[in-house]
C-alpha cells in the first residue's frame, strides 16, 4: 500500500502547527517538542522530516515566504509607488496592533529575546522571523525595482533600512501617546517610502 499521502499529511499537520504557534506568538520558544504535541504526532515522526529544530524553522519561515497577501497593494499600479509602499509597510505595523495588545507583544519579545538571554533555539526562531519580514519587504521593493522606481542593486540594504524604521515605530506603538503619534507615523512611512523610491536612501555609499 502507498503511505506517501500519510506521509505527506503529517508533514503538512507539523508545518501547520508550528507556523500557528509563530502566529499565536511571534516569540514563542518554538521546540520540536512543542510542535509534535501541538500537530499531534510522535518525536519520532517529526524527526523523520525535520531531524533538527532549525530545519523546522527554516522550513516552515521558508513556506510563508511564498504566502502571497490577498490584493496586495504594491500591484496596484495605479497609484505612486511610494504610496503603495506606504500601505504595505502599514500591514506590517497592523500585526501588531496599538496600546495593550502592542506592549504584550514587547512584553514578550523583551522577556524572551532580551532580559534573560535567549536560548539558541530562541535566537533560531527569532532570525527566521526577521528573516521573514526582511523577505516581504524585499518582495515589494523588487516589484518596485522592475518598474524603476527603485535601483534594482540596492534592494536588500533598503528592506533592511525600511525595517529599522518599522522597528522603532513598532516600539513607539507600545508606549503612552495621543492621538497625534498616529499622523506621526503615517508621515513617517512617507518620509521613509519617499526616500526609497527617491533614489536617495543609495546614492552615498559609503
């Protein structure tokens, strides 16, 4: 008897689970452990396809990557590039929401990543994940750099500046603001986009 679509199930059942739990938590301590009684599987079975934690991780980041967003906002061309940016960089910030729901996300990545010293399967988790947001923007700036509004040969070093950017507004989210810290941002974004799309974030090399 053929066991190839049993086999196939399990796989896609551990995949499934541990990209779940990175969605649940972001910095979640992603164990093989934990992943095989989230899917529901032995030790055994999850080694059989992933003998190592990191080829879990690098498996399962390297299946998001290919996760297209629903009406991605980069294809629609009728609009400037850097508003279209814009709107993408704001699906990332949107993740992670405002207020409470961002200072638990901070709380978490602090008491994980930061305060105690992370554990290497955590510093694995956590690479593949920035990895991941890295690869997104990177998608969207190539998008941008087929229709010449971004250098072709720059565009790993502007993912990685528009995502400092990210990172510092994501903080910004966790702590107490007004009103006002919302149009902040959204300048911010432009300014950032506008810089990107400009030309100007590559031309001074040093």
């Amino acid at each position: 008897m053929n066991d190839r679509p049993a086999k196939r199930d399990t796989r896609d059942r551990i995949l499934i689970a541990a990209a779940t739990m990175l969605g649940e938590n972001p910095a979640a301590r992603l164990s093989v452990r934990g992943v095989a009684a989230r899917a529901g599987v032995s030790m055994g079975s999850l080694r059989h396809f992933f003998p190592t934690q990191q080829a879990l991780i690098d498996t399962v980041v390297a299946g998001l990557y290919d996760v297209d967003i629903p009406d991605d906002p980069i294809l629609d061309t009728g609009r400037a590039p850097a508003e279209r940016l814009v709107d993408c960089l704001r699906q990332l910030l949107s993740q992670i929401g405002t207020g409470d729901r961002a200072r638990e996300h901070w709380r978490a990545i602090h008491e994980t990543y930061i305060a105690s010293g992370p554990a290497d399967d955590q510093v694995a988790t956590y690479r593949s994940l920035e990895r991941l947001g890295l690869h997104r923007i990177e998608r969207w700036l190539t998008v941008l750099a087929g229709e010449g509004a971004v250098p072709a040969n720059d565009v790993e070093r502007r993912a990685r500046f528009l995502m400092t950017v990210l990172n510092g507004l994501l903080i910004e989210r966790a702590l107490p603001a007004d009103a006002s810290r919302l149009t902040f941002e959204t300048d911010t974004l432009r300014m950032a986009a506008g810089a990107v799309t400009s030309g100007r974030a590559g031309s001074e090399r040093s």
